[in-house]
C-alpha cells in the first residue's frame, strides 16, 4: 500500500512547479485501482476526464 501523504507530497511538488495536477480524493480504492470497474473507477474517471478538459480549454 502507498501512504496517502506520498500522493499529496507529489501533488503539492509539481503545484510548486508549476505543473498543471489535480488531487483526487476517494472514499476507497486501492493504488491504481488494477483495472478495477465500479463506483471507485467511475468517480476517479469522471473526476479526471473533467480535469481534462478544464486544463484544454485554459490551454486555448
């Protein structure tokens, strides 16, 4: 299992940087859900694929 804080260390790093991230918190789930399918999956798809595109348009 990877700690939680290791994941939120990378996130504010590449903040810091000034790399485009975005944190998703999940209720459960394991470290890269491993082609999981269910509300877990779905949640971090929907959550990223909004991301996603919020990021292009600020690109344009």
């Amino acid at each position: 299992m990877v700690p939680l804080n290791n994941s939120k260390m990378f996130y504010e790093a590449l903040l810091a940087n000034k790399v485009p991230a975005k944190y998703f918190t999940l209720p459960s789930g394991g470290h890269g859900l491993n082609g999981y399918k269910g509300p877990m999956w779905d949640a971090w798809q929907t959550q990223s694929m909004q991301w996603l595109v919020k990021l292009h348009a600020k690109a344009k």
